[in-house]
C-alpha cells in the first residue's frame, strides 16, 4: 500500500507559477514510478509528466519546456513545477504512484489559473 498526499494547488494569475507536491508513505521501495495527472473541468483526465526509479522523466508534448517533475527521495515527495501558467492549465491536479500491477492515487489539488 502506498499513500499519497498532494498539496501545492491555488489560485494564480496566467503568467505565474506554482509548485506542486505530492508526499509518498507506506511500501515506498516498491514504486516503480510516480506521476501527474490533471483533469480539466469536463473533460478526461491526462498525464502530464512521470518520473521513473532510474530517475528518467518523460512528459505530455504540449507542456515540456513549462512544466518539471523531479523528486527529493530523502522527503519521499515529487515535485511538479508548473511555469509561465495559462488558464487552460486550470484543472485538478493528481499524483499517481506506479507499483505493478497496482497504482495509487492521492486526492487531487485544485489549479485554476485566472485574472
């Protein structure tokens, strides 16, 4: 079992920036890779980046070069970095944590990028 918890969402203005983090506890050595996930309002829930044990990343096309996942493994937490944000970035954001054949997943964080 593995735990996850989120925190790091808000309000912010297009143009700024926030910092997502998503805390890991439990069976923690068994993780393969964790993830983020955003669901924007009415729509389906997308990957936006991973990060694997090896410490490999990959991320959704259309937001590389804004966005940045990585991880401080002596806190047990992954980071998504979410720069030069626009309002349709707006969405609930969630991390996903890979231990085959299971996943998990946390509550969610709410995004909404407005003026």
């Amino acid at each position: 079992q593995v735990q996850l918890v989120e925190s790091g969402g808000g309000l912010v203005q297009p143009g700024g920036s926030l910092r997502l983090s998503c805390a890991a506890s439990g069976s923690i050595f068994s993780i393969y890779a964790m993830r983020w996930y955003r669901q924007p309002p009415g729509k389906q829930r997308e990957l936006v980046a991973a990060i694997f044990r090896s410490g490999n990343t990959n991320y959704a096309n259309s937001l590389k070069g804004r966005f940045t996942i990585s991880r401080d493994s002596a806190k047990n937490t992954v980071y998504l970095q979410m720069n030069s944000l626009k309002p349709e970035d707006t969405a609930v954001y969630y991390c996903n944590a890979v231990v085959p054949p299971s996943e998990y997943w946390g509550q969610g964080t709410q995004v909404t990028v407005s003026s």
